[in-house]
C-alpha cells in the first residue's frame, strides 16, 4: 500500500528534542506514513540527545565529591 508523501511542519523536531527516544518514537508514528524522511530524522534526533543525556549525566556523576554510601549519618 503507498502512502502519498506530504510535508509536515517542522515542529515535529521539538518532541524529540523535549522528551528524548520517547519523543522521537512517537514523532516516527506519526509521521511515518506521511513524510518518512521527517520521521527517520526525528528517531535520529532522539536517540542523538538520549547519548547526549547519559553522556552528561556520567560526567556530572563523576564530578561529585565526597558521596559515599553512607552520607556520615549516625543512628
């Protein structure tokens, strides 16, 4: 069956941007029978910002001081 092949606004890069894979996943839903080549970038873009995300969050992790298992609480 072939879907006839429309443009979609671009705005659609915003879920991704904004909700990372899980944006991207349903921005690929949407618009994969209407314009494929918006839906593939939108995947893209999200999987691209949830490396971004763990990347940062590793580092910002790493460059914690001091934290140890038992944050010097006596009972």
């Amino acid at each position: 069956m072939s879907y006839p092949i429309k443009s979609r606004s671009n705005t659609w890069f915003l879920l991704p941007i904004f909700f990372g894979i899980i944006g991207g996943v349903i921005a690929f839903f949407v618009l994969r029978h209407d314009d494929p080549n918006k839906a593939k970038n939108c995947l893209y873009l999200g999987m691209v910002f949830m490396i971004i995300g763990i990347i940062f969050n590793i580092f910002v992790t790493a460059s914690i001081p001091g934290i140890e298992s038992g944050f010097n609480v006596n009972i």
